[in-house]
C-alpha cells in the first residue's frame, strides 16, 4: 500500500472510530459509513471489520456480511460527563495525552482506545491536535494483539483486585510462573514502557513486572486485597523511575560544570534532590533507591558530571570511560576538558 494511501486510510480509520464512540447508542448500515466517508460500501465494510477484530472500538454486527448493522457492545455505552476545562487544563491534557502516545509503541490496543475515547469527550477546540495524534498511530496488527490482552488481564486484576496467573521472563534469569496480585500501574518514561508493582507468589514477595516481558497472563476468579502498609506513591518516591530498591537508598553525588548547570537547574529530576553551587558549577546530591535507571542519565552528560558518590558507581564510569577511549582509538592524555561537548548538548537538551 503506498504511503499516501495508507496515512488517508489511517486518517479515516480515527475518524470512523470517534464518529461511533460519539453515538454509542445508534446502529449503522455499512452503506451509511460509506456516505460519510466518501468510500465505497467494500471500503466501508473493510473498515469497520478492522475497527471490529482489533477491538480498537467495542465493534459489532448482527450478521457476517455488509448488509447488516453494526453497533457498539452495551458494556461500552457507559457516557462519561462532560468535560470543562480552562485552556491551562486543557492544554495539560494534551500534554498527558501526547506523553501517552509516546509513551508505547502502537502494539496496545487499550492505550489506542484511550485515545480515541479521550478525542470523543474533550472540547471542541483540542480535538484536532489529538486527532492528529490518534492519526500517527501504528495500524493494527496480529502480532500486537497478544500484548493487548495481557495488559487487559493486569488492568482487570488491579482494578477489579484480582489475582492474575501470569509467567514471566526475566532477561538473563529463567521464566517463571506464578500468582499476581496487582498493586499499582506505573508508567516509565526511561524505558517507555508500562510496568505492574504487587504481590508475586513465588516467590511471595513485592515485585515489579514490565509489561512486555509478561509471556502470558489470565484473570482469575480468586481476590485479593491490598495491604494497610502498602503505600505506592512513597515507594516510588525514592526510584529514579520504577525500580525502588530491596535496602537502603543509595547517596548520589554528581558534580557538573558550569557549561550544564544552568540545564540541571531548570528540572526538579528527584523529590529527594539538593542542589549546591560551587565554584565552576554545582554539586546535585539525592537519594536513590536503585541506581540502575540513573545510569544513562548520568552517561548522557557526557563529561560534563562527574560521579563523586558512590565509589562502586563511579569506579564503574571510570572503567566505561576508558573502554570508550579504546573503542574510539582516542589517547586519555589527547583529550581537552576545557570546554563542552556543544554538539552533544544540543542534540540531548535543545539549544540554548
């Protein structure tokens, strides 16, 4: 399919999808989708049974052929409230929606209808960004239908606090499977990815689960209820992202240079942050309970931070350090730290 055709066919796939979410009490013949559309009644009926066997939008039919109606399933007829919001509130849900599609990679066909219901109940004036947004989605695809109905299973299990039978693949460790009480979603935006915090039994213990390394997941008749002392948001206060760490925090020290620390100063990157100005640039300390996520943030800074605390972490960057020099065929002594890399500064954190 050529590109042109295939951004017109996605385009009239959005607005076909918003246009009956918008109705979800009416029926529809093929032959009036066609008229709307401006297609042919095949290129309606192919249209619609896509919308209906990606399960993008709840999609129906009382019958197999193009001659009969189609209809929203009655689950999904729920109407939400009207929105207002001021152009301030507005725009943040934009923002938040933007984060969303960015956020996955089109294989969830959840996160799609989110969308798509999200365009059908905001105002008027912030449709068309969102449209556009809904627009640049990946068409559907078998191989993301998998995906989309694991995230289904943990998304009933934390809202309907269900245990979820589920197996798992760790990288570098053997799979498992296992009984899984949903605690808490949380999206990641290091990894772009989604993850589940709960109760995993074995090995009957809190853990974390990506979503894409989940090979399998079943919702089961079996409840569960959520721990008194389990407190989500103050667990994670102290993760760079999502992994909070088993002990203690770690105490991180980093030095910048003065060429980024008007950059570092600009963002908050952690509740527990300090910041200290010093001759030359500024001392950022805060406590971290996993350091694995820090990592390519403090790699992205290039030679502008340095690792003053702790020793393990900076004698690990040292060791990369000089690993890139032989990668790179660059003499330690041949290098000048006089002045910033501007290039790399650019690319990562936008022109001054």
């Amino acid at each position: 399919m050529p590109e042109q055709e295939s951004s017109k066919r996605a385009e009239r796939l959005v607005k076909l999808a918003i246009m009956l979410i918008k109705q979800p009490e009416r029926t529809w013949t093929t032959s009036e989708i066609a008229g709307l559309l401006h297609v042919s009644p095949d290129t309606a009926f192919r249209d619609l049974q896509d919308l209906a066997r990606t399960g993008t939008v709840p999609l129906s039919s009382d019958g197999t052929t193009k001659d009969f109606v189609w209809f929203l399933l009655p689950e999904s007829q729920a109407e939400l409230p009207p929105l207002r919001l001021e152009y301030g509130e507005g725009a943040a849900m934009y923002a938040a929606t933007r984060l969303l599609s960015q956020l996955h990679d089109g294989r969830n066909d959840s996160v799609n209808a989110a969308i798509l219901h999200l365009i059908g109940i905001l105002p008027a004036p912030l449709r068309p960004h969102l449209e556009a947004i809904a627009t640049q989605l990946p068409q559907p695809e078998a191989a993301r239908a998998h995906l989309s109905k694991i995230f289904d299973a943990l998304s009933q299990g934390w809202l309907l606090r269900r245990i979820v039978k589920l197996h798992y693949e760790p990288p570098h460790l053997t799979s498992y499977t296992c009984q899984f009480a949903p605690y808490l979603l949380e999206p990641s935006a290091i990894g772009r990815t989604l993850y589940f915090i709960g109760y995993s039994d074995p090995p009957k213990a809190l853990r974390t689960y990506k979503l894409e390394r989940v090979r399998y997941a079943e919702l089961t008749k079996e409840t569960f209820d959520i721990p008194g002392d389990f407190d989500g948001p103050a667990l994670l206060r102290k993760a760079w992202g999502v992994m909070y760490g088993d002990g203690e925090a770690a105490h991180v020290k980093l030095r910048f240079t003065q060429f980024v620390s008007k950059r570092v100063r600009e963002t908050r990157w952690h509740p527990s942050e300090t910041v200290t100005e010093v001759p030359g640039g500024l001392i950022w300390e805060a406590a971290i309970g996993d350091i694995t996520e820090i990592r390519p943030w403090i790699r992205g800074w290039g030679a502008d931070c340095e690792v003053l605390e702790p020793a393990a972490l900076r004698d690990e960057l040292m060791t990369e350090a000089l690993r890139l020099s032989k990668l790179y065929g660059i003499e330690p002594r041949g290098i000048s730290g006089d002045k910033p890399d501007k290039s790399l500064l650019d690319d990562l954190f936008g022109e001054e």
